[in-house]
C-alpha cells in the first residue's frame, strides 16, 4: 500500500514482482491486481497512474465481463494519453470452451478497434499467460526503440532555408 494514500487496501486483491532476463533488456515486472468490481473503479488509478501497462481481463464464458473490460478501458483513457501505456485485453478461462459466450472473433475485433493487444489465456491450465507478458514486453521495447530513434522536437522543426550554405538562417516551426 501506498504510504499517505487515500486508496483502501481491499482496492487491489494483490501485488507480485517477477524478473525475467532476455536477450538485450532485463524486465522486472510489479504487478497489482486490482479489483475488477466497479465501486472500487475510481480509487484504483492510484495504484495504476505510473503504470506502462494494463491488462483488461474478461471471462470468456460471462459475456458481462468484457463489457466491464469496456468500461474499464474508457478510465483507463480518461487517466493516461494515448500512446502512454500499453493495454492489453484478455480473454481468460479458454479451458470453459464449452460455456463460451464470447467469441475469439468479438474479442480480437474490440481489442483491434481500438488498438489494444489481444490474446486468449486460460489461468487454471497454464495456456498463454506467459506470452501475453511477453508480447506486452516486446511492444514496450519496440515504442523505447521507436522514440530512442526518433529524430528530437528541435531537429524534428528545424528547417535548414539555405541548403549547401552556411547556417545562418533557420526555420522554427
Ligand atoms: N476455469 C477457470 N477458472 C479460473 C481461471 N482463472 C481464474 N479462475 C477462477 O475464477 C474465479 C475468479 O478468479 P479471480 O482471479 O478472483 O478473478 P478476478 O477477476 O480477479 O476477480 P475480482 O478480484 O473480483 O476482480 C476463481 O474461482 C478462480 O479460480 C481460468 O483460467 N479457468
């Protein structure tokens, strides 16, 4: 719990850390897990406002959940600029195939609308948990190497009038 914060502590049902060593970067992962019920939605964001990624989970075989990912989605938009965290959606218990009330296609569909990743996990089997991790890890690398390699504001606005000759003149737009 956050020292001096306001949140209460049945906010979030738990936190984990968990390092994992890859080719070029170490991850260390801090995980909450907070309480996916509504009342508890506007104290949350205390936990999550330093967050660089969010997983939205829903049960595959309770339609309601992925509505509540929806509402959660849009709070999660209301606290963070596009772009400034990653946001994954989840479709859990792939071992209720059986009991399914959402598509693979309806999730994937509102997860590419609006430009969330998406995979299908199942908890209680192991299945895909760990590569929804991943792919949140390689996606949080590729936007440090896209801005890394981005050129930097001032030479971004820079525009050179007199090319070939000295600099004398510029251009800031
Ligand atoms: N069959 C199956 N059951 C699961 C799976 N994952 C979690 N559960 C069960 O679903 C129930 C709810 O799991 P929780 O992890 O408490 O779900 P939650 O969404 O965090 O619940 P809140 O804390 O209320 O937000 C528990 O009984 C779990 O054992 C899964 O992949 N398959």
């Amino acid at each position: 719990m956050t020292s001096g914060s306001s949140c209460q502590p049945w906010a979030v049902s738990s936190f984990f850390t968990y390092t994992h060593n890859l080719e070029s970067a170490t991850v260390k992962f801090e995980i909450w897990d907070t309480a996916g019920q509504e009342k508890y939605q506007s104290v949350c964001h205390l936990y999550y406002r330093n967050a660089h990624a969010a997983l939205l989970v829903y049960d595959i075989a309770k339609k309601e959940t992925l509505k509540k990912a929806k509402l959660w989605l849009e709070e999660l938009e209301k606290k963070f600029l596009p772009d400034e965290i990653v946001i994954a959606l989840v479709g859990n218990k792939t071992d209720l195939a059986a009991e399914r009330e959402v598509t693979t296609e309806e999730g994937a569909e509102f997860a590419r609308t609006n430009g969330l990743l998406f995979m299908e996990t199942s908890a209680k089997s192991n299945h895909q948990v760990n590569d929804i991790f991943m792919a949140i890890v390689q996606e949080l690398l590729r936007r440090e190497k896209e801005k890394a390699s981005a050129p930097s504001p001032h030479e971004r606005s820079t525009i050179d009038l007199k090319e070939g000759t000295p600099k004398r003149r510029c251009c800031w737009l």
